[in-house]
C-alpha cells in the first residue's frame, strides 16, 4: 500500500469509551510477572494532570496533588488505539490477569497489553510462582499500618523442603524433623524486614519474587495454588427443592484425599460429604513427631482488631484478635506467599496486601480471591492471660491448605460443562466437588494445556506451561473433572442442551458454564501477516518472543498492562525496546497522567524508548519477515520482532442465535447468579456483563484475575441451587522493574484524582474520585491502604473526597470502627 493510502491506526482514546459515548471506561486487568508484584491496577480511567501542592510526606501532611481526568485523545478517528477499545476485552476464556480493557456500561479495559487467551485468563493459583523480580520488604508485625512487602514470597524452596518435609514424616512417624530442615524452614518463613506504620507510609522497597527457577510440583505449582474457599458450612451438600438444580449426593461421595497439607482438628476437617450432620467429628490422634506447642505472647499484646505474627518454634503463626477471641492462622497467603501480617483484617477476614485473597480467621477458608486454596488455622487456648498455639510442623512449612472433595457417582445423572480453561472454570469445578456435586464435570478448552496462571505470561515469558498449571492432570483425575483440551465450541443449542465443537463432537449437559474469555484484536493494517508480528496469548507465544527478542529490536504496540509488562520483561535482553501508543503517557486511561509519567519513568530508566500521540500505520517486511513498523506520522522504527498488545473482544460468536442473550459488544449479562437468560445456562469472567454490589448493582464488565474466580465460585452454587449472590470488590495490580502497583474499586467516570505522597520516590497512593466520593484507588508502596479500602467498599461504607483532601489516611478511623468486634 503507498503512504498516500495507508491508514493509521491508534490504540486508545476513543476506543476506551463507554458505549454511551461520554464517559470513559476503566478496565481492569490483573497479571503477574517476571518483575512481578501482584498488584495491578486494572481499569481504563483518564486524567489530567492538575498542578499540587508541596508538601511533605508528613503522615497526615503529604503531598497533595490533584489530577483532573483527561478527554479522550485520539489521532484520528481511522486510528485504532492501542488500549483496547470498548470491543477489547482481554480474557481468553474467563477473566485475564493480563490486562484487558473493556467497559461496555461496564467496566473496558484499555490494555492494549493484556494476555489474551481464548481460554479464560483468570486463573492463578497452584502453578508454581513464576518467579518476579518485586521484593517490597515486609514490615514488622508490630505496625499497624504496612509498607510494601516481598512480593512473590512463597518461593518454591519453601515448597520444596515443605515436600521433603513431609516425606521424612510420612517414612519416619516417629522421628523428628531434623534440625537443618526446621532452621532452614524458619529462615525461609520467618525473615521479614520490620513494617512501617500507617502513620508514616513504608520506605520504597521492592518485592521479593520467587526464584528466577520454578519448580514443577506434581500437585499444585509452586507459589501458584488453587485457592479454596468454600467453608466447612459450605461443603455440606444441601438439597434443594428445585428438581432443575444440581443436587450433591450425600451418601455416595467419595472423598478426594487433600493433596496439601491439613491441620486436621486444628484445621476444623470438613465433614465427609456421607456423614450424618448430627454426628460429632472425631478427634483425630495426634502426632506429636509433628506437633508443636507453646505460649506465643500475652493477651495484653493484642488489643481487639489487631493481629501481629509471633514464632512458634518450627515457625511462625499470624496471632489475630477479635473481641476477647484469639484465632491463629497461617502466616502467607496462599496465592504468592504475601505475608499476611502486612494486609488488612476486618469483620471476621484477613485479606492480602498484594491481590486482595481474603481468608476467615475462624477456619482458614479462602473466601475472596484470587487462589485456589486455604490457609493453616490452629489451635489456640487462652489461660492466665497467656496464649498458648498447638500446631504440626508440618502446616508451619506450608502455607496451603486444600479442600476435601468428594468423587462422581454413577448414580447422578447431572452434567456440568465449563466451556474454557480459566480460573472461573477450574474454581467452578471445584466448588462444585466440595459441595458435595457427584454428578460429571467436564472442562472444555481450546488449547493443549492444562488451565494455567495466564497472567504471567507477560512477566515470565520463558516459563512453560506446566510450571504454571492452576493444578495437576493427577488433581482433575482424583477428582474426577475431565479436561478436554483442543476443543473449541462452534454452537450452543439450549433446547437440546448440547454444545457442539469444531472437531464435529458434541457434548451434552444438563447446566453449562460458558467462561471462554477474549480472542486477541487484530489491527487492520497491512503487515500483521508477516513473521515476528505476535500477539501474546499462550505459553508458546511468551515462549517465541523471549525467544527471538534476544539482541534484536523490539516494537510494542499498546502502553496498557500487556505493553508495559512485557517492556519491562524483555528491556534486559532486548537490543532496543520501543513502545507506540496514541496517548500521552502509559496506563493514562487507568492511572492518569501523573501516576502514568512515574512508570514511564521506571521504563526509560532502564532503555524504553516512547513514541506517543501517534498510531500505526503499518508493518513492512523483506522476505516474509518484519523489518520495520511505520507510524501514523511516517516514522519508521527498525522492528525484528513486533508485539500488539491492543486488547481482546469477546469469544462469543459461537452463541449467536442460540437464544442466549448478548449485548452489541458481544458481552453476556447475567444475573448476580451468574445465570444467563437461558435456563442452567451461566457465563463467567471476561465476557459477562454482571451486578456489581459497589455501583448499585450496575451491570458492568471486569476482566480481572480476581473477579473471575469469584465468578466460578458463585455460578457453581447457583447450579446446586445455593445462591450466594457476587459480592467482591474489584483488585488489580500490576508489577514492573521490581515495583507494584495496586488498584482497588471501580474507577470508571472519575472527576478528579487526589495523589498524597512522593511521586518521584516513588511511594504514594492516589485516590480517584466522583463526585464527593472516593470510588477507586491506586498506591506503589503504600500498603495496607489499598487492601484496607477495599474492605472498608465491601462493608458497604464510603469515603468522601472531603476525608483524603488533606491526608492519606482521614478516613482511616472508619476502617478501624470496623475492626473492633461489638
């Protein structure tokens, strides 16, 4: 095409709209990464930048500055902007930790960056940590308030002396953990650098990642664990009196053997799915080659809401204090190994200061996400005002905690089919295994792997896809989930109830789940066909372009989560590094332009080279190979490899007109069962447009790790007929060059962003705001702000912009009502 023809395509701006036009969107995205800190902001806002003031970083005096949100800038209306658009949703089956944008009345993702797998991108749990370079250090115990902390912190050595650990256990009952493996387990889960205080935010610190190495554990991968959150209430199987739900079996229920570690009496064991609700649960004889007992600290150490990590010998327990109760857990969370210590505890829950996984102080249960599984609980006693923890050495070491499920029974005749590989669809399935469901379950995904951690595809590049399973081909098998992978869904006939693949097969269901996620967007352009144009969206994708970006010259398209990420992942290789974009600075849509200037920052700090304000026109090559990237202002940039990372839409044209209802942009509304217009028909993660409980239960579209979890766990309870509506508050995070940021609320349709602390340290939180309330906020090194907001949002509460005008923290003494037990 002659350059008098050519067309120029940006990738933001207008894209990033509203459907109705005049609002921005945000979209939401959730990765993880080589550099990676699980916090990323996911959600496509805009902003300008207004002039502050300068003050000092004082703890109730920091600096203020206020950021007006920026109209949406576009070249030219024939460019397609590198965020994703409205239509760019980032998942690929379910919900992406990748970045994706995409706000339909919803929430739209502008990342032009995302991961985008036809499966669903949200899941994240039992992979084993890909290994991010974030080290926030811990802060102490003691501190009310958290700095940041080590990011990735359940490295797989822990992991891995936790196996040998409980081989020798297994070998030997009756003789004690030798020495060298108790000191190297305390050394491992016991050094944490001391914490700040609310009063004066954390020094920037960065966050310990896993280890460049990730072990592949046959059960669950290393830092990766798919969290279970169903509470021992929960997994009793209930009947129902609608004959069209899903009823569990409660006598033929064949219990799976949890694969992790359990504390047994101390960890409340879940009732076998056939046992009588009425019969007391049997002690469990104890083994004291694995038991440790001793007083951790006083009663008077503790005041009420307060929780601080005390030793226990072999290890550590996180002590927490609720009214004149004493609960002690497991000190990390489950998902990657953030010390619990430094987040937030409200209202009966400890919730993580990196990706906002939330677990019950009374059972250890994972009852928000993202992750698959729990935590340790212990045993406490309280005598003489001293508080004395039993525990087995063996739950010290390891910090996840599996739930029983039962097995299929060939007397069900019920059918569950999760169409896509995400998180939705491995948390549905489980769910549904611990309430007791012993009908079939299928997972049908159109790719030749395992579900696995799709978010840290842009971080770990390098990494294959078993070393991110969400869990084992073994797990699926003891329980009894089928995964049919290659499988990618042409038709949907609800009246049949069948789903029909591209291979001719068909499957039959009596509920279908369908969490399919996004498809990659693919520029019109000229060029996309050539060799080394890639867009990110598996393990062999990440694979080939660590690969081949090695010493060459990199072009990236799009400044959102999948752009930025993958940036940071390849600017130590990488001959040169240039990013295209049509806005002003990165993640602008979502962060604003003053919090996005910082991470430009962080980018050419280490080489990354910018071309903003311009579109791409096209990709030239010489002998089937790209040579070079041409822009909307006839730049021409020396290109070997080129990434777009311009979003996702949804994977959805396989439902039309099979009478399930779908909006113009092809998401599917759904209920706050996750039910469709159809009858035992439920959608999940990126491509639904859901009631969230924040906004007035507003549909909205989020295509976030977290969230879609919550969606798998939610739809599996409505199909046994157990409504538990959704109610989880969005959190993103997203980590470059050993820093993360993290992001909770709902931040589309801002007004004005109020940023308290140093941008240039960097260390701040910036609170956007509509109105005269704060519905979003995004901090780097400023923990536990944002996990303690998010749990402020989820007990209904508000805070007012007239509460963050002055300091960082004026709305802290409503958190900390909320935290003492009446």
């Amino acid at each position: 095409m002659g350059k008098g023809q050519s067309k120029s395509y940006d990738f933001t701006g207008e894209s990033v709209k509203k459907r109705s036009g005049s609002k921005k969107s945000n979209g939401v995205e959730a990765r993880t990464s080589k550099t990676f800190d699980p916090d990323t902001i996911n959600s496509p806002l805009s902003g300008k930048p207004e002039n502050g003031n300068g003050q000092s970083p004082t703890r109730t005096s920091l600096p203020v500055t206020k950021e007006e949100p920026t109209k949406d800038t576009s070249a030219d209306d024939s460019a397609v902007n590198g965020e994703q658009s409205p239509t760019d949703n980032k998942q690929s089956e379910g919900s992406s930790d990748t970045p994706q944008e995409s706000v339909t009345e919803t929430v739209e993702k502008s990342d032009s960056s995302q991961v985008v797998n036809s499966e669903e991108n949200t899941q994240q749990t039992s992979d084993p940590p890909v290994e991010e370079d974030n080290t926030e250090e811990e802060q102490k115990p003691e501190s009310t308030t958290q700095g940041p902390l080590e990011e990735e912190d359940l490295d797989e050595k822990i992991q891995k002396e936790a196996e040998d650990l409980k081989e020798n256990q297994i070998e030997e009952s009756e003789e004690l953990v030798t020495k060298e493996e108790e000191s190297a387990l305390e050394k491992d889960t016991s050094e944490e650098p001391p914490k700040e205080s609310l009063e004066e935010p954390a020094e920037d610190h960065t966050e310990e990642q896993p280890e460049d190495q990730i072990e592949d554990h046959t059960e669950e991968p290393a830092q990766n664990t798919v969290e279970e959150e169903v509470t021992a209430e929960e997994t009793k199987p209930e009947q129902t009196e609608d004959s069209d739900k899903e009823e569990p079996d409660n006598r033929t229920g064949e219990l799976v053997q949890q694969a992790a570690v359990s504390v047994e009496s101390e960890q409340n064991p879940e009732e076998s799915v056939d046992k009588p609700e009425d019969e007391p649960e049997p002690e469990p004889e104890e083994d004291m080659a694995d038991t440790v007992s001793g007083v951790v600290c006083n009663e008077s150490d503790l005041k009420d809401g307060d929780m601080k990590e005390f030793d226990l010998g072999e290890g550590k327990v996180l002590i927490v204090r609720e009214g004149s109760e004493f609960y002690a857990l497991g000190t990390k969370c489950s998902h990657y190994g953030a010390p619990l210590v430094n987040g937030s505890h409200c209202k009966g829950r400890v919730r993580c200061p990196w990706h906002g996984a939330c677990f019950s102080v009374k059972t250890g249960d994972i009852e928000d996400f993202p992750g698959l599984d729990s935590i340790p609980k212990f045993k406490v006693e309280v005598d003489g005002g001293k508080v004395k923890v039993t525990a087995k050495k063996s739950a010290l070491a390891d910090p996840k905690v599996q739930r029983t499920m039962c097995k299929a029974s060939k007397s069900s005749n019920k059918k569950v089919l999760i169409i896509g590989g995400g998180p939705s669809s491995v948390k549905c399935a489980e769910t549904l295994r611990q309430e007791g469901f012993t009908g079939e379950i299928t997972i049908a995904t159109q790719e030749n792997n395992l579900p696995y951690d799709r978010p840290k595809l842009s971080k770990a590049m390098d990494i294959t896809a078993d070393k991110i399973a969400l869990r084992s081909a073994d797990f699926y098998s003891k329980a009894d989930i089928t995964i049919l992978k290659q499988k990618q869904a042409t038709a949907v006939d609800v009246s049949n109830k069948t789903v029909t693949f591209q291979d001719g097969s068909s499957v039959p269901y009596t509920s279908l789940v369908i969490a399919t996620g996004g498809r990659p967007r693919m520029l019109p352009i000229p060029g996309t066909d050539l060799q080394n144009v890639y867009q990110l969206r598996t393990p062999e994708d990440a694979n080939q372009i660590a690969e081949r970006a090695a010493g060459k010259n990199v072009v990236i398209i799009g400044s959102s989560f999948i752009g930025m990420e993958v940036a940071s992942a390849l600017a130590g290789t990488a001959t040169s590094v240039s990013v295209v974009d049509i806005i002003k600075v990165p993640f602008q849509l979502v962060l604003g332009e003053k919090v996005g200037s910082v991470l430009q920052k962080m980018h050419e700090d280490n080489g990354v080279k910018f071309y903003f304000e311009r579109g791409i026109k096209e990709f030239v090559g010489s002998d089937g190979k790209v040579t070079e990237a041409v822009l909307s202002d006839d730049t021409r940039l020396p290109a070997d490899l080129c990434i777009m990372g311009v979003g996702v839409v949804p994977a959805t044209d396989f439902i039309k007109g099979s009478g399930v209802e779908m909006t113009d942009r092809g998401f599917l509304p759904v209920n706050k069962m996750m039910q469709t217009n159809q009858p035992d028909v439920y959608a999940t993660g990126d491509i639904v447009e859901f009631p969230l409980f924040s906004v007035g239960d507003k549909n909205v579209n989020i295509q976030h790790w977290q969230m879609a979890h919550a969606h798998g766990k939610t739809a599996a309870l409505g199909i046994l007929g157990k409504d538990e509506p959704i109610r989880s508050v969005p959190f993103f995070w997203t980590v470059q060059y050993k820093k993360s940021i993290r992001y909770t609320g709902y931040g589309p349709g801002y007004d004005d962003i109020i940023v308290h602390g140093d941008l240039e340290a960097p260390k701040f939180i910036a609170y956007y705001t509509k109105g005269d309330e704060v519905i979003a906020a995004a901090s780097l090194n400023f923990d536990p702000y944002v996990a303690r907001l998010a749990d402020l949002m989820l007990a209904g509460e508000k805070v007012l912009k007239s509460e963050v005008q002055s300091s960082a923290d004026g709305w802290m003494s409503k958190f900390e009502k909320l935290t003492i037990k009446a």
